[in-house]
C-alpha cells in the first residue's frame, strides 16, 4: 500500500508539472480603476519583495534630514526615486520572537501569525496578498502571481519543515501559493496568447483524475488538504475563463487602458538562467511588465528564499549568502554580507525606476503602486526579528507620502506589522476590522 500510494503521488506530481504545487501530505512521505471628475483612473497596484538572511544593520536604514531622507550605505541605491520611498523602523510580528528554529517561525511576514512547529501538517495564515488578490483578481487575467529563483529544499530544524523558507505567499493557512521560479514559465502565465491556457485545461483535468484515485491513500488530516488543493485547481480554471474573456475583450470594457500594450521584455529562454544575478533581474523585469500591462496587480516575489546559501561571486564576494550572514563580525564575512544586502536593493531600486519611468495619466505606474521590501530578520547574524528591515515604495495612487523616514518605539507595543498591512490593504480596497495580530491600522503612511 505505502509504494502505491507513493506511486500514485508521483503521477499526481507529475500531472500537476510546473502548473500547481501538491499540498504538504503526511501520509505520503482591485481595486479597481478609481473615477475622478469622470475620468477613469490607473488602478493601484500592490508587490511584496523579499531576500533572506537579514541584514547587516550597521549600514541599513535611513534618517530625515534637512534635505528630505538620508539613506545608511546600503539603502543608497535608492536615491533616484528617494521622494517615492518610506523606511519602516521598528514594526515587528510579536509571534517570531520566543522558541527554537532560528529562521523558520519568522516567516510570517505577510500573515503575522504564529508558524506552527511541524514537520507535516505545516500552517502560516492566508497572507494578505491572497486577501487582496480575492478582491481585485477578478479584474485581471492573473488573479496574483508568486514569482522567486529558489524552490524548495526539503529538510528540518528545531521540529520545523525547510518548506517554510520557500514561500512567502499562502492561498490558505496550510497551502502556500504556488511559486514560479523559471522566467519562461511565468512569462507565458502572463503573456500568453491563449496557447499555454489551452494546455493548461488539459493539464487540470488530469490532475483532478489523479487526485480522485489518490483519495483513498490519504490519512483524514490529508484528504482536508485534498479537499483545500481541489479548490484552488478550481481556482485556477476559474481564472483560464476569466483570462480568457479578459484577453478577448483587452481593457476596453475597463474604462482604463495600461500604457504598454505590449511586451518589451523578449520571451526568456526555458530553464533556469546560469548567472544568478540575471535571474533576480529577470524576475524583478517580469513584475514591472505585468504590472505596466496589467495582466496582474498582486504580486510577490522572492529575490532568494530564507537560508538562501547563493553565491554572490559575481560581485566578488566569497561564500554563500546565509554563511555570511553568520558573520561573527568577521571583517571579510561582513564585508560580504554587506555587499549582498547592495546587490539586492540596487536591483529592487532599477525595477523602481522602470516603474517610475511609465506614465500612467497624470501619475506613474510607481505612484499608483506599493512595492514593499522586506527580509524575515533584522540582524542576520543573531536571529534578530525584534525590528525587521522595511522599505515601502510607491504613492498608492496619491495616498502615500514619501521621502521620509517613520520610526517606531520599540517600547511601543503597537508596532505590529500587520497594521501596515491593513493600511496597504485598505488601500487595494479591501476593508477589514482585523488581520492577523492587528486590529486598527498604520495612519503614519499618510
């Protein structure tokens, strides 16, 4: 029974490809286009971008001077589009802090709610990406899109599974959302010309046939995943039809057309790109074309997972990134870990500026957008999640005010992070009394 039912999950696997991501089975080891005066307007677009490991805090964060924000060394990428950008100092999640597991129980940043500790039947909270892809997906061919450049590796510490290092967005408290780390894949869930979603309909009804026979292999607790997996294939179908009629009908329907029509970023080749710091551009590249297209408003993008270990020999650094996140203070490890932290806003502020270069009416597509950067931890080297490390870019459609740094208390035990996220979320148009750990919302963005 054990090989059958293994064998029935590898078909199932198989069935699903690229397409889904099968649920964590212990039994078988928009808002939309605002009217002003008449006039339709751009709508509001939101991204939540991450890298692993921390930071090297000596040199991250920023200040309010005299001339408006001034950035620490390693935010100073930043300074093209400086009057478009907040820092957050001092927000934290209260459930990362107390118990064992280093990395894992603190990625919950877009949930705010306690990683269990488990190596089977993993729960984070519905992040709040899904919550506003709910509301505004049904404007887009892509309801939302989970984009990185690492998947999965399977292993465990401290009684938690490495799944959780993986993803940043959950469609469900125990589902993450599924993620697309190749640059062709998620060009074609974007840019398709109806093709790939012919072939994806195949796909679906070959992966509910082997989801069907599998039933009978799983344990209670898994068919409840099942159950949870089959409704996001339904999902999924539901946004081929709805891409499909969005397609057939452009944005005329809409009041509102994107000002690039289309693509200008060429198909990428299949497979993983050989130089890592072409892949992290590239998928940075794809967010700012979906988002100038609008074929999505929701995205999340992991630039590395947690305990991510890439190599940044390219820029001449030593090692990989977690090791030299463990710097020990180590002037060389440091030295390195410094530069990976640059390496990765230099390229979050080059997306920044392709945003900003692209008008939309009266506004960019950056000042109608909200593009949050983010790690798990604060200090890499001890754990540290008491503060984490936020940068806010983007005027949500006038609704932002920039250039400035907003520093919290860390006395104050009101500086949850969540209530940044129910201010960003009321902003998507989405209205809610509470999300995770919080139940007002941050009024300091305005």
């Amino acid at each position: 029974m054990k090989n059958s039912a293994l064998s029935s999950r590898r078909q199932f696997l198989h069935g699903a490809g690229v397409l889904l991501g099968l649920p964590w089975f212990e039994s078988v080891s928009s808002f939309g286009a605002p009217v002003v005066k008449g006039t339709p307007q751009a709508p509001r677009r939101f991204a939540a971008c991450f890298f692993g490991n921390g930071v090297n805090p000596h040199h991250w964060g920023a200040g309010n001077g005299a001339g408006g924000l001034e950035f620490l060394q390693t935010l100073k990428p930043l300074e093209p589009v400086k009057d478009q950008v907040i820092v957050l100092k001092g927000l934290w999640n209260p459930t990362t802090v107390a118990g064992p597991g280093g990395h894992y129980p603190k990625m919950n940043i877009l949930s705010g709610l306690k990683v269990k500790q488990t190596t089977t039947d993993v729960e984070v909270g519905v992040t709040m990406d899904q919550i506003i892809a709910a509301k505004v997906g049904r404007e887009t061919p892509v309801a939302s899109l989970a984009i990185g450049t690492e998947g999965p590796k399977y292993s465990t510490d401290s009684g938690y599974t490495s799944l959780y290092s993986a993803y940043l967005s959950w469609s469900s408290p125990t589902t993450p959302a599924p993620k697309e780390i190749y640059p062709q894949q998620a060009f074609d869930q974007l840019f398709d010309d109806g093709s790939k979603r012919a072939r994806d309909k195949s796909v679906l009804d070959l992966v509910l046939s082997d989801a069907r026979s599998l039933r009978g292999k799983l344990s209670r607790r898994d068919g409840q995943k099942l159950d949870e997996y089959l409704a996001s294939v339904r999902d999924l179908e539901q946004r081929i039809e709805r891409a499909e009629k969005l397609n057939a009908a452009e944005a005329d329907t809409r009041g509102w057309q994107p000002s690039v029509r289309t693509p200008w970023l060429a198909r990428p080749a299949s497979g993983i790109p050989a130089r890592q710091e072409e892949h992290v551009r590239l998928m940075l590249d794809i967010m700012v074309l979906a988002f100038q297209m609008d074929r999505t408003r929701v995205i999340t993008n992991m630039l590395t997972n947690d305990l991510s270990n890439m190599n940044f020999g390219f820029i001449g650094v030593k090692g990989g990134q977690h090791e030299l996140s463990h710097h020990a203070n180590d002037a060389e490890r440091l030295d390195g870990y410094q530069k990976s932290n640059e390496f990765m806003v230099q390229a979050w502020s080059e997306a920044l500026q392709k945003m900003h270069a692209t008008r939309e009416g009266e506004r960019t597509l950056l000042e109608n957008s909200m593009i949050l950067l983010t790690s798990s931890l604060y200090d890499g080297n001890a754990h540290d999640s008491t503060q984490l490390p936020l940068v806010l870019a983007g005027g949500g459609g006038g609704t932002l005010r920039g250039g400035r740094c907003i520093e919290f208390d860390k006395k104050d035990e009101n500086r949850k992070l969540c209530r940044l996220h129910l201010a960003l979320m009321e902003r998507m148009g989405v209205k809610t009394d509470r999300f995770g750990d919080a139940d007002n919302s941050l009024g300091e963005l305005a």
